[in-house]
C-alpha cells in the first residue's frame, strides 16, 4: 500500500488496511494496526503498537502514545492528547467546544483534553472537552465527564461522579488499598488523592 512506503511511517511494522486513509504528514509507530475505515487526518503523531479499530478518527494535531488500544467508532479530535497505555472503549465520545451550534463556527474554542497514562474509557462514555483525566482512572462505560478526574479515581453516571479507586491493573480496590490482582499497595494522600506506593 503506497502510504506504508512514506518516510514518516515505520514500515517495518506498521499495518494499515486497505481501507484507511492516512493524510500526509502523519507519524506512525512500528507494530501499530490501523483497521477498516479509518481515517488518519494531518499532522498526527501516533506511537508504537497501538490498535485503532473499526471506523477510527483521529486528527488533526493529534498525539498518542505508545500502546494505546481505541476501538470501534471513535473520533480523537484536534485538542485531545492521550498518553501511554490509554484504553478508549467502542464510540466514546470526545467533544472540542462546550456549546455546539451548527451555524455558529467555533474553532478558535476548542478546549484541550489530556487522558494520561494508563486511563481506561469505557464504551459509550462522553469526556466533556477541557478535563485531565489522570493516570489509570477508570471510566465506566456511558459515563459523562464533566470535570477533572484524579489518577486512579473509578468514575460512572450522568454526570460522572467518583465511586471507589483502580489499581493499575484495572481491579477495583478495597478499603485495604492493596490490588488483589497483583498486591501492589496504595495509600490516600491528605489532599484526598491516591498513590500508589513503591
């Protein structure tokens, strides 16, 4: 496929199906998979061994991370970064502007969005524009993001409140703070938040 032999895409392992189209200039990282009907607008920066599914969107002025995994029918817009390790759930929704109207053009209100690393999105879910969603939060699937999220927060409903802590293996934890997946330990800072310990 000729937009494989461009100088910008590592080649070596980049696979983009026949399907996609990916605009001049975009970068793409060795081991990522673009599938059917995707469309990669200019000026993106894609990481290594990613997985962008069905019906992807990104761009332009797009960034993301290495390992990143987006499924199914979402559209990354210009203003959105995710970072490394981010899980983006079939049609999660990212918004740009806070009052959309047809007629009236709104591009110099774009809000930035930062998903850093390790967040999980879940399917259906809406991440109003202008929000940190922290590292390994949690995301449940149709929740709407309305403000920041702390890292490890699990946050669901309409709008999406916060209703216990993740590990970063995505278990949710206890009142003990230790996963039950891996036993890694965690504790709650006096500012409310989590960390995990060494």
């Amino acid at each position: 496929m000729d937009n494989i032999n461009r100088p910008d895409i590592d080649a070596a392992d980049v696979f983009i199906h026949e399907s996609a189209y990916v605009d001049y200039p975009s970068t793409i990282g060795a081991g990522t998979k673009i599938w059917h009907f995707c469309h990669i607008l200019p000026d993106v920066e894609i990481g290594s061994d990613c997985v962008l599914g069905q019906n992807v969107m990104v761009g332009p002025d797009v960034t993301i991370g290495d390992r990143c995994k987006i499924q199914n029918n979402v559209s990354v817009y210009r203003g959105v970064t995710l970072e490394e390790g981010v899980f983006c759930g079939p049609s999660v929704v990212f918004t740009n502007v806070d009052n959309p109207r047809a007629t009236i053009e709104r591009k110099h209100e774009f809000r930035p969005t930062s998903v850093q690393r390790g967040a999980t999105i879940g399917a259906n879910a809406t991440i109003v524009c202008g929000h940190t969603l922290g590292a390994f939060c949690f995301i449940g699937a149709g929740a709407v993001v309305t403000s920041d999220v702390p890292a490890y927060a699990l946050m669901v409903g309409v709008p999406a409140r916060q209703i216990g802590w993740m590990s970063e293996a995505g278990v949710r934890l206890g009142a003990d703070l230790i996963c039950p997946d891996d036993g890694s330990q965690y504790r709650e800072k006096p500012d409310g938040r989590l960390e995990k310990l060494a």
